[in-house]
C-alpha cells in the first residue's frame, strides 16, 4: 500500500510540475509526446510508439512515469 501512496504521490507532482512549466515546455516539445519522471522530461517522442521504445531503451518502465502531449498554443481539444 506505501509503495502505491508513494507512486501516487508522485505522480501528482509531476503532473504539478508539468502544469506549472507548460508554456516552456510547449516550446521545446511542441505536438510531442514526453515522459516525466522526477519533475523532469526523461523521454519525448512524436506519437507514443517512439516514446515507448525510447523509454525501453533507456530501461525506463512506462508504468512509472507521466506521460503528456504537449498540444500547439491556443489548441483546443474536445474529449
């Protein structure tokens, strides 16, 4: 149960972190997929087959990190 707190914890404050840096984010990863772990980008790729391999390649567990698009400015999306 600890280790889930703990990932969970994490997550939130990575996903904080993606927040609050967005706008510098979106100009060096524009209409990319990344991967953050640490409230830090670890892996970025164009569609989430890259950045799946990447990760891989990096023995990185895609289970363990955020993963985000980073949409174009004034992009609207619709779920």
């Amino acid at each position: 149960m600890t280790n889930t707190i703990t990932i969970l914890e994490d997550s939130l404050a990575d996903l904080n972190w993606f927040q609050e840096n967005s706008e510098e984010l979106r100009g060096k990863y524009e209409e990319e997929f990344v991967a953050i772990k640490g409230r830090s980008i670890v892996a970025f790729g164009p569609d989430v087959e890259i950045l799946f391999r990447k990760l891989k390649e990096k023995r990185i567990n895609k289970n363990e990190v955020l993963i985000e698009f980073i949409s174009p400015k004034n992009h609207i999306v619709i779920l």
